[in-house]
C-alpha cells in the first residue's frame, strides 16, 4: 500500500512462504490515492466477510485533523467487518498526512511555481491600479490565481488562496505595507475571500475527480462491451479475449491456467495464453484471479491497483464463458462427426449390401447353372449366362473402385499428376467401359485449348458423370461439349432426362445419396451406391476444378467440369 515505507530486503518473500505454510494466498493491493476504497475493492472483488487491518500510525492529535484509513474503511465496509489490531508503530508522535497525487511530476511542478507566481502577478497589476479599481476587482483576480493553480492538485490551490489572502492583506487593504487591517469590512473580505477560495478549490477538485472517475467509467464500461462482443461475436473467442485483456491492462502476458487431472494438486496447465507464459502457477504471477476453483486467469508484467483487479474478475467470468462456449463448440463438433460417421456407415453398409448382393446372386446363379451337369443348355443360353458372370463382375469392379477412391479421398492420398491433355481424347477413352456408351454424342472441338489436368483421374470423372446419366436419364440424349473461358476449358455433359430440382442439386454430389424418386427412372432408388458424382467432384477439386450441376435449356440436367487451361493465353 502506498504511504508506507518500503519493506526490508527479502520481508515480501518471508510473508509469501508464511501465507503458503498456513494454507492462505498472498496478494499485493496497489492503492491509488485513495487507499480504503483499493482495500475495499479487493475485499469486496474476493468475496470476502472479514476485513483485518492495522491501527493508524498517527497520533490522536493528527487524527482530529484527517481521518486515518482504517477510520475511512470502518465507515464505508457496509457488510464487511473490519477488525482493528493495534501494533508497535500506532499513535508515535505527530505526523502530517502525506499527500498523494496521480499528476505527473512536472505538472506538480507547475502548479506549485503558479501557486506562489500567479498571486504575486495579481498583487502587482492590483498594486498598479490601485487608484483605478476597488477590492472587489483585486478580490476576483485572487480567485482566478487560485483556480488556475489547481492545474498542480488541491495542495498548490491551497497555498495560492492562502498566499493571495495574505497579499490582498500586505499589499491592497489600508494601512498599506502592514498586516493590519483599519476597517473591519475590510477584515471580513480578506477572510471570506480566502475562505472562499478554498471552497471553491474543493468543490472544483471535487468536480475533477468525480469526472475521472466518470470518464473511468466509461472506459471501463466501454472495455467491457468490446470484452464481450468479442466472447460472443467470435467462433473461438478466447485467443482475442485475452489478447484484448493484455493490451487493456499493460500486461506482458496474460494466460488461462487450470489445474492439471492428476496425482499432483500443484500441477498447473496453460489453457490459452496470450504473450510468452512467463509462470505456470497461480502463485507466481503478479496478478491472479481466481475464476473458479481449478482455473485461474493470471498476468505478468505488473501489479494492478484493486480497482482494475476488480474490473478483471469481470473479464475472468467472460474467460470462463468463451472457454465454456469453445469446449461446448469442440463437443458439439465431435458429436456431430461421430453422427456423421454413424450415418455415413449405416448409408455404406445399406448401400453396399444391396449392391454387392444383387451382382453376387446373379454370379453364384449363373455359374451354378453352368456347373449343373444334369442341366443341358444349348450353346446360345450358355453364352448368355457367361454375360451375365462378365457384366456382374463389372458391376462389382465399378463397386469396388468407386469405395476405394472415396475412402483415398477422405484420407488425403491422392497426389494428381498434372500434365496437358485435350477434352476430346478424354472422352473417347473414358467412353470405352461404359455400358451404353453408343448413346452417347461426343461434340467437343479438337482445336479447343488443353487443359492441366491427370489423365487418369479426369477418365474417371468423366466416366463416372456419363455413367449417372445413362442410369438416371431414361432414354434421352446425352451429349459432351466443351468450350473456353478466359482462363478456363469447360466440359459440359448435358442430358435432356427429367432433370433435378435445384434444391437438390448439391446433393448429387454427397456420398451414399441416391435421390430416389428423384427422376422417374429412379422408382426404387437402388440403381448405384451413390459414390459416382461425390467420387467425381473428389478428383476435380483436387486438380483445381469444379463440378457443378445446372438446368438444361427445355428441360434435362447438366454437369459442368471446368479446370484451368494449359496454357491460358491460348484460352482467351
């Protein structure tokens, strides 16, 4: 607390170790000029019932002039009791009370060289134009000497009113150049004018400093609405919010500690921090608050006075709601990955065991018909039913194929070998296994720019989109077409079919989604396993692209391959 000397070498550190032995915390209070409302602040920012405090150093003399703090304390504790213990030091001699002030030390400076200057400079113009004005002229220049000395703090306003009064008596009021006063009003003006003075000094100080502290105020609540718009505007707002904390409070750093789970009680872990962790234990900080019984927000650089400790045991409970908030967020996230994960699953195995079942049947019935030696087919049935082994073993291969790339795609394993290639040729290998491909019309301009793209993969997409079309589209036409765009060459698989609503759109693309009813030829929703267009649109993005789905014009579905152009000068 200020007004006390500093301790000896080593004392604070003695007191820390005896408040740890007994089971206590130790804390430093940084008092302003206003000591008992920084120790009430603090008891009341801890919760705390009982208040215990030394008895004044000064003697009862001293104490008739100036309240002592415990006094102060004692009348504003409200529902805190505070006990009085007396000590070595109490009621030695008389002592001044100290004055303190926020000012800075120049700004002191001036104002006690004004209180003895400006006094002065009213005596001589007073002194100048003495046949010219009354007192009562002198009398208002003294008050102005005054006031303007309270740019200094009350104490140099003091001493001007009390210097001016003297002057006003010295210089100004008959007989000249003597302290004594001929009439007696002129008696009751030098007093009420130095009187006065002080007054208005005080009111005017008093006026000051409830404007600091409303202008504190403000700050504060301003600080505090940014505190919690951060908490509550931002998906992760902990990082910022303690950012924010830092900056506000001129802190070094500020961090989030809660109490590790395990066999050690004194085991701190930092949560989240903001500037370099300079202390992993409440104890060691230079400030700590305590949040809740495990978690702790603490600052290193300097103490705080007890009202800014205050004000952070507010920012501690919005710390606690953002770190609520973030772990309800990260909880929220895995149930939702694990939901995904349970309906991604129960999707697969339904897909796939209709899918892997209905091809299997026809494999096992066609080859035990084959194997029959009491069953004699003719040659034409025989043919047929290896058809019907080959087509299935195909079915199985697509299955297969489309299960393995989606499963790479989710882990990130697909590294695409980028390299200039045309639309034209892609479409006439990607067409080679694909069941119906003769309805097919390949339209694309051989003169068309290259695109940069992996063979392979843009085959498979190609593959993958026109094979959808021929199963969902009934028996329209389904034509390829591409065409340059600045930078860009896109390919354009168009069908005239029923098409799809545009709310459903991007549903096309998500694994395991059928859409059945959908169009009219998807009366049972069993036709694929809906790994076709998600697989698709896997292996465009990764080679920069986009597959985009949109309407047809006079009905039907489009889907649009675009990827950059090999050599994008050309495109345009």
């Amino acid at each position: 607390m200020t007004g006390l000397p500093a301790p000896p070498v080593g004392a604070m550190a003695r007191l820390r170790t005896l408040a740890e032995d007994v089971g206590a915390s130790f804390h430093t209070v940084v008092g302003g000029e206003d000591v008992p409302a920084a120790l009430l602040d603090f008891a009341r920012g801890a919760n705390a019932t009982q208040l215990v405090i030394g008895t004044s150093r000064r003697s009862r003399a001293a104490r008739m002039f100036a309240e002592g703090i415990g006094t102060q304390v004692v009348q504003d504790s409200g529902t805190i009791d505070v006990h009085m213990v007396t000590h070595d030091e109490a009621g030695r001699g008389l002592r001044l009370p100290a004055f303190h002030s926020g000012l800075p030390a120049a700004r002191q400076v001036l104002g006690w060289v004004l209180a003895v200057a400006l006094p002065g400079l009213a005596t001589l113009v007073c002194w100048v134009l003495r046949d010219v004005v009354e007192m009562s002229t002198d009398v208002v220049l003294y008050f102005l000497a005054t006031v303007v000395a309270l740019v200094g703090g009350l104490g140099p306003a003091v001493l001007a009113a009390v210097v001016g009064g003297g002057m006003l008596n010295f210089f100004l009021t008959p007989p000249m150049l003597s302290f004594d006063i001929a009439r007696v009003e002129n008696v009751v003006t030098v007093v009420a004018m130095v009187i006065v003075a002080v007054l208005v000094v005080l009111v005017v100080d008093r006026a000051e400093r409830r404007s600091q502290q409303a202008a504190r105020a403000r700050a504060e609540g301003a600080l505090l609405a940014s505190f919690a718009r951060t908490v509550l505007t931002r998906t992760d707002p902990l990082p910022r919010l303690l950012e924010k904390v830092r900056e506000a409070f001129g802190l070094h750093s500020v961090a989030l500690l809660e109490r590790a789970e395990g066999p050690d009680p004194d085991e701190w872990r930092c949560v989240c921090s903001s500037g370099p962790v300079e202390c992993l234990h409440p104890d060691d900080a230079d400030v700590d608050v305590d949040v809740e019984l495990d978690l702790h927000l603490i600052g290193s650089g300097r103490a705080l006075p007890a009202a800014d400790r205050r004000l952070l045991e507010v920012v501690g409970g919005q710390a606690l709601l953002a770190l609520r908030s973030q772990r309800a967020g990260a909880a929220a996230e895995e149930s939702r990955r694990r939901a995904d994960a349970t309906e991604t699953r129960s999707a697969l195995l339904s897909a796939v065991g209709h899918d892997l079942r209905s091809p299997l049947t026809s494999i096992k019935a066609a080859a035990g018909s084959l194997r029959d030696p009491d069953l004699h087919l003719p040659p034409a049935d025989r043919a047929e039913l290896t058809a019907t082994i080959e087509e299935s073993a195909d079915r199985l291969t697509a299955l297969v194929d489309n299960l393995l790339d989606s499963s790479r795609l989710a882990a990130g394993a697909v590294t695409p070998l980028l390299a200039p290639i045309g639309y034209d040729e892609v479409a006439v290998r990607a067409l080679v296994g694909v069941e119906g491909a003769a309805r097919v019309a390949v339209e694309i301009d051989e003169t068309l720019p290259d695109v940069l793209a992996d063979s392979f993969l843009l085959e498979r997409v190609v593959a993958n989109v026109v094979d959808n079309a021929l199963r969902h589209a009934g028996d329209a036409s389904i034509v390829l077409r591409a065409s340059a765009y600045a930078d860009r060459v896109e390919l354009r698989m168009v069908d005239s079919g029923p098409g799809v609503p545009r709310l459903a759109r991007e549903a096309l693309f998500a694994p395991f989604q059928r859409l059945a009813g959908v169009r009219p030829s998807d009366r049972d929703g069993a036709s694929g396993v809906g790994l076709g267009l998600s697989v698709a649109r896997g292996f465009t993005e990764i080679m920069s692209g986009t597959l985009t789905a949109e309407d047809t014009p006079g009905g039907g579905l489009t889907i649009v391959v675009s990827l950059p152009a090999a050599h994008p000068e050309r495109a345009r």
